[in-house]
C-alpha cells in the first residue's frame, strides 16, 4: 500500500496552523505529502508555515469557501489516498495508521471516517467524555479516485454543510464509507470558525444541501 497525501484547507488560521500540522508530522505514518490551501487569507498564516520548516506545499486561492479550497488541494496530490483536515483541528498519532490498516483489510471500502471528540480552550490535553462519530472533512481518508467519481465539494450558501452534501453524494454513488470507533480526531471549537455556534446566515448551508439532497431523490425516481 502506498503513501498518502494531506489537505488542509485554511482561512485566516495564523493561531492554529501550526498546531495543525504538528498533528500531522507526528503520524506514525509519515505523508508523502502536505497541501494547504490558503482561501483567502488576510492574517501572517502564510508567514507561520515558512516559520516552521515543513515539507508543506502552501497553494493560494481568493476565498471562495473550504469546498473549493478542498478539492483544489485535491487535484494538487498524486497519492493514492488523501486525507483531510480543517487548519484548527487536531490528529491523534495513530490515526492514519489505523485508517490505513481499515482499507488493507476491507479492500471495497472506498472511504474510512473516525470518531472525534471536541475541546475548547487550546486544552486538547482535556478531553471531553462524549464522542461522536465524525462524518466530516477532518477525520476523513479516502482512495483518490473517489473525487473523480463523486466530483468537487460544492460550497452551499452560508459557508455550512458542503461535507454532508459530498458525502450524500458519494453515498448515492455506491461507494462504501465505513466509519472507525475509535476517536483519533480533535474538533477544536473556537469563537469565529464556521464551525460555531448557531447562524442563521450561515446555517443556509444546510437548507440548500437538504433542498439538492431532495431534488437528486426526484430525479432518481424519474429515471427508475
């Protein structure tokens, strides 16, 4: 089995890059390869990746959303899989390991998600008791011919739920996405992600998922 290639897609994450990436050269399987992708920024996170002396490609975009960014960083990497993660949350040092291992023993499986877990504070050292699984872009690994079949991940309105509109699509694909019960990830919730806290505006996002979710239902139906 080959190496893996890493995308994070990142916006005005100076505080927390570096953090991020150290999760990622901790991996007791090491990349082949890191793309971050800035969408945008207007902080000195671009000055903090050259600080740290990384083998880290650093690819600009104007923002245009995490989605594009994502699949951008996607088409960046040659490995045979890919993994992805938000520019503030963390990886435990055996997860790609045991993702890795999930595909050599289930080789049908065309994705492997993992469990997280939240904390708040920069404590990731404090762990909250409640785990949940985490269908989601930072705990997600898949095989890179994935994206050729289900296509780009499509920023909704609002800047929400891009990922469970992908997802959903590569359900609807056929493609088997499999779901470890171990908690590998860390979500950090911080004031100002997209991630926090209810919004109206943002929450759009999920309307429109569920609106095309629906209409690809129809139009499913219409063709059986």
């Amino acid at each position: 089995m080959s190496g893996y290639g890493v995308v994070i897609p990142a916006f005005n994450a100076a505080t927390t890059i570096a953090e991020t990436l150290r999760s990622v050269m901790a991996q007791s399987i090491e990349p082949a390869d890191i793309v971050v992708v800035d969408d945008g920024s207007t902080d000195d996170m671009a000055a903090v990746i050259n600080a740290l002396d990384l083998k880290v490609r650093l690819l600009r975009q104007e923002n245009a959303g995490p989605g594009s960014a994502t699949t951008r960083g996607v088409a960046a990497l040659s490995t045979p899989f890919i993994a992805t993660l938000d520019a503030d949350d963390l990886w435990l040092p055996t997860k790609i390991e045991e993702q890795l291992a999930h595909f050599r023993l289930f080789p049908k499986t065309s994705g492997v998600f993992t469990h997280w877990r939240n904390f708040r504070h920069d404590r990731p050292d404090a762990p909250e008791a409640v785990t949940v699984p985490g269908w989601s872009r930072s705990t997600m690994m898949i095989r890179r011919e994935v994206f050729d079949v289900v296509g780009p991940i499509v920023d909704p309105p609002g800047g929400r739920g891009e990922m469970i509109d992908w997802i959903a699509r590569a359900r609807e694909a056929g493609l088997v996405l499999d779901m470890l019960n171990e908690a590998l990830t860390l979500r950090r919730i911080r004031p100002g992600s997209l991630s926090y806290g209810r919004d109206a505006t943002r929450d759009r996002g999920y309307l429109e998922v569920a609106r095309l979710a629906m209409q690809r239902a129809r139009n499913r139906a219409e063709r059986s």
